[in-house]
C-alpha cells in the first residue's frame, strides 16, 4: 500500500490487493454511486462532514482510492472488499463439485458491500418480500427526501434522520407502514447508541444482530443481510432469500423447479463452507442464472425479515 498526497488536501491510497479483485465500473441503481470514464464515485459522511471518494483500478491489478479523510477511505476499502485475503477459501474449494466452476471462472468475486452499517439496514429493510426493482426506487426516493446531498452527489441518511421521521413520511415513498415502523425503531437504537453497526468488534456486531431482532419486523434475513453487506461478515447467509430456498429445494428434490426448502436445509447446505458461508452463497448465486432472478421475486407474506 502506499499513501501519498497530491495537493495538499486529497490523500491518494494505492492498494495492491492480496487476492485478484477486479472494480466493477458500474454505478448503483439506488442512485449513490457514479461511474465516470472507469472511476467510481461516492459520497460518505465522517463527522458529519461530505466527503468525496473516488476509486479507481490501475493497469497493475492495484486500486487507487482518492478523498480527503482517511477514515472514508476505509469505508470503501471495505465495501469493496479490496483487502479480503481468499486464498483460503479457493484453495479448499476450487474443486468443490457445485461451486468449483463458479470460482474457477471468476476468482474476483465479492459479496456486494455498503460503506455503512446502517446504509446496509435501509436497504435490507426496503428489500423485505418485494420485488427488487420496487425496493430501489424506495430506496432512490428515501435518498432524494432524506439523504445528504453534496453537489451532483448525494450520501444515504444518517439514522439520527431516519429516526426523526414519522412513519408516514415514509409511507410516502412506498414503504410500507409496518416497515417503515421497524426502520424508524431502528434508526432510533442506532442513533442513540445502542446499537453499533459499523464497529468491527465481532462480540458488539453480534450484540448490535440481537438488539434488531428485537425490534418487530427485523427477522434473521434481515440481519444477516446487513452483516454481510454492511459489516463484511463473509460467515453470515441470508439464508431465508427465495432464492437460496429454491436453489437448495430444487438441488435436494433432483432438479424440481417447483422444490422449495427451508432456511434450516439451506443452513445445513451452506454449513460445509464455513466460515464463507456468505461468500459460498455469492458464488451460488452467480452460478445459478434462473435462480439468480428469485431474487427479485420475493413471497408477499412471511415472517419478520
């Protein structure tokens, strides 16, 4: 890694990382992340101050992070994934019969991350049994109304707002009135300090998992939604997503497309991969094309989430 200045306000991380990893140039369809000419743009508050970070990968494999506070920096470097050591992982299972093909064709992949905890319950909370495309634009109009602009650019909610919202307000965006209870609920633990997302201290990310299912409407999927994208718990599986019920229903009932399992079978399937399991279930989700698209086809009625 190597740190250097360029004028005096920006400071310039070059990373080389330890295992292939390639910067995916796409922007974000919540609308926070920007894409131009191959460098990714991103708006993150420290201290309640806009920060702009730029990323941006090299010809060498290195990726060059530019912004004006280190700790912003950091915040991508992690949901980014960019430090992750995989060797482990790939060696053990690169000749795994199911998922083997899946990492041999592409060792640079990462669960998708957010540079914030609290980011990442938003957007799991918005997620919650509904079509995918319906959740974004949920979430692109609780940015546009509650975010913190900076520019063209603007930065997710901090949870002190959120918390100061009244349901309805959220209502207004789409959300529904149950979960828009829950988030603000949420927001409110959070913001007081109760509830720690982004400290990465395992026992208070563990102790913070029990405070939200505590609150109605946060179930299991929810929670380990924000651990692995917001927290980089690589060991945590969402696995109550439809889509991991009908890959491992379909696999256990020979190839049935009509096969659903539950969350202890997808648990137990997942268990041989630990403590990827998390990661085992991005490489699941690339490899299965037709199931990759439940995702997007969440059931209407089931438990907290």
């Amino acid at each position: 890694m190597r740190t250097r200045s360029t004028d005096g306000r920006e400071a310039r991380v070059e990373v080389l990382p330890p295992w292939p990893f390639r910067l995916r140039t796409a922007g974000s369809m919540d609308g926070l992340t920007r894409v131009t000419n191959g460098v990714v743009h991103r708006l993150l508050h420290v201290d309640g101050r806009p920060v702009l970070v730029r990323v941006a990968q090299l010809s060498s494999g290195a990726v060059l992070f530019g912004a004006r506070e280190p700790a912003a920096i950091a915040r991508m470097r992690r949901a980014l994934g960019v430090d992750l050591e995989l060797a482990a992982f790939h060696r053990r299972f690169r000749a795994d019969p199911w998922l083997g093909p899946a990492l041999r064709a592409d060792p640079t992949l990462r669960p998708p991350g957010r540079p914030g905890g609290f980011e990442a319950l938003l957007a799991a909370v918005t997620e919650q049994l509904i079509e995918y495309e319906r959740a974004v634009a949920i979430q692109r109009c609780i940015h546009a109304r509650h975010g913190r602009p900076d520019g063209d650019l603007r930065d997710a909610p901090a949870a002190a707002s959120i918390a100061a919202l009244a349901p309805a307000q959220l209502c207004a965006c789409d959300l529904s009135p149950g979960r828009a209870a829950s988030l603000i609920r949420a927001a409110r633990e959070v913001a007081a300090g109760r509830i720690d997302l982004d400290s990465p201290d395992p026992a208070l990310q563990e102790a913070g998992w029990r405070r939200l299912r505590a609150i109605p409407g946060i179930g299991a999927w929810t929670v380990e939604m924000v651990a692995l994208t917001g927290q980089g718990r690589l060991d945590q599986l969402p696995a109550g997503d439809l889509g991991f019920l009908k890959l491992v229903g379909r696999l256990r009932a020979g190839g049935d497309p009509h096969a659903r399992a539950d969350e202890a079978a997808v648990r137990a399937h997942f268990a041989r991969y630990a403590p990827w399991q998390g990661l085992a279930g991005a490489y699941a989700m690339s490899a299965s094309g037709p199931v990759r698209s439940a995702l997007s086809a969440r059931p209407e009625r089931a438990p907290a989430r």
